[in-house]
C-alpha cells in the first residue's frame, strides 16, 4: 500500500496508506498494526481497492475518509467544503490570545466569516466558553456540514451558524472578526496540486486577480462592525501580507498590525486591531 502510494507521488503515503486501511476495515490504528500478519478478508481488500483507487486518482484523502482532524477536533468534511488546513490553527490561537488579552467584555462576540466545515468556530468555541461565535458561510451547504460538526460536541452551546455575504449580513458591534477566505489569484489557481484544483471548491479558493479581492472588502466592512479595539483575524499566503499591511495603513489610522508567523517560519496570519476609517 505504502509502495503504491508512494510511486504515485502521494505525499504521507505511510500515513494515509495506514488510513485508508484503518477505514476498510473500520479498525483503530493498534487494531491495524495487531492484524498485520493476517489474512485480509475478501470484503476488505474490495473496499481498499476503491479506496485506493480514488486516493490514485487524486482524490484527496479527508474526502475519501470523510473526515479531518483540526485542533483536536475531528470534523466532517466533503467537496462542499475546504479541507482544514494546520496553517489555521494559528487563526484559531491569535484569535484566543485577543480574548484573553480583552477586559472590556465579559461576553465577547467573535464572527467566523466564511467558516466552511466550522473548524475555526468550533474550536474557538470550545477554547473560550465565555464567547458567543457567529459562523457564516454564503454556501448553503457549507452551513449545513458546520451544523453538523458543532452537533458532534452537544457541550458547545455558544455557536450560531448564518448564511450571509461577507459581513452584510450583521450589525451592531462585535469584538473580533477571524476569516479564513479565499486568497489564491485566479491564475494560480490552476497550478495547485491536484487534490485541491480538481476537488476542493473553488469558491473556497479563487480570491481573484492578487488574491485579495474578498479580504479587502471584509477590511472595510469590518472597520464600521468592530468595537474601538475589536481585531480582524485573517489567514493569508505569505507573500500577500504586507501588500495588504500597505494597504491598510494608507487607508485607516491608528491602525495596529500584528503579523503571526506559521510553523515553517512564514508570514501567515494578519491581526489588525483599532480599524478607523478617516
């Protein structure tokens, strides 16, 4: 299994050749490694041939499975939603550090803006109970898989899920905004790996001619949404960051900017906190 994968090019190819094994026989991982020298039964090595062969033509591994993990969270995910990916996990711990750092509200309200399967709301949820999470998706379906997932931990009472564009959907004031949204330019799109540009959505991931197209107008929606030290929280490409640090500083003052960097060392996650407009 491990041999095939890897032949093709699949990255993890031990990983996710164990995966794949674990779901045709619906065994734990000890499971799998007490059963190795066993024979497989007949049902099982049918059900791990379509497996592997939808994981050979690029189909990506949490769609087969119909699951990935995210900040110990296991979430269900499908084609109508973006796989979680461990880059966000630093929007969910910039946006629990900002609430920690917060003592002007003893209720904050943080929005989750284009949640997708839910991954950053449940878990910022789960992580702060004391806040109250808005999760919105402009996709239908996105909506009803994050619905889905927040079921799965009957203990989150603090998550409400809406269907809205960006941030038109919501008045008042709220204390932190978080949005992972799509931030790929139009011509890269095309040249991702194949997991992503034949199966992910590409709603989740065309962000337009720079990239930016839907994160400059969250920018300026958040500006009239946030308190005066509300933060906006948001996951970009490396490469996109101070473009759109420029961006903001000749358009806002006042404005503080915190650039959060991933576990490779890169720029990867923006927080820009008291937006003003002039």
């Amino acid at each position: 299994m491990t041999a095939v994968l890897d032949n093709a090019g699949i990255p993890d190819s031990r990983i996710e050749g164990d995966l794949l094994c674990m779901q045709a026989m619906s065994a734990t991982r000890e499971e799998l490694y007490v059963s190795l020298n066993q024979p497989i039964e007949p049902s099982v090595a049918d059900c791990l041939a379509v497996l592997l062969d939808r994981r050979l033509s690029r189909e990506p591994a949490a769609y087969i499975l119909g699951y990935k993990e995210f900040y110990g969270f296991v979430l269900s995910v499908s084609p109508e939603v973006l796989i979680p990916r461990p880059e966000t996990e630093h929007v969910v711990d910039s946006v629990l550090q900002v609430l920690s750092d917060k003592t002007t509200s003893s209720r904050p309200v943080v929005l989750d803006i284009g949640t997708g399967s839910g991954a950053i709301a449940i878990a910022v949820a789960s992580k702060s109970p004391q806040s109250v999470v808005i999760a919105s998706d402009i996709s239908s379906a996105a909506i009803k898989i994050a619905y889905a997932n927040k079921s799965k931990y009957p203990k989150l009472h603090n998550i409400e899920f809406v269907i809205g564009d960006l941030l038109t959907c919501f008045q008042g004031s709220v204390d932190v905004i978080a949005a992972n949204l799509p931030y790929v330019p139009t011509s890269v799109v095309q040249t991702l790996d194949p997991e992503i540009r034949l199966y992910e959505p590409l709603g989740a991931l065309d962000g337009g001619k720079d990239g930016l197209d839907f994160i400059r107008q969250i920018v300026e929606q958040a500006a009239g949404l946030l308190t005066s030290t509300g933060s906006l929280i948001l996951e970009l490409d490396p490469s996109q960051v101070h473009p759109l640090c420029m961006f903001i500083s000749e358009a806002y003052r006042g404005v503080k900017l915190q650039i959060v960097k991933d576990l490779h060392g890169l720029d990867r996650v923006l927080v820009v906190t008291g937006l003003a407009v002039y």
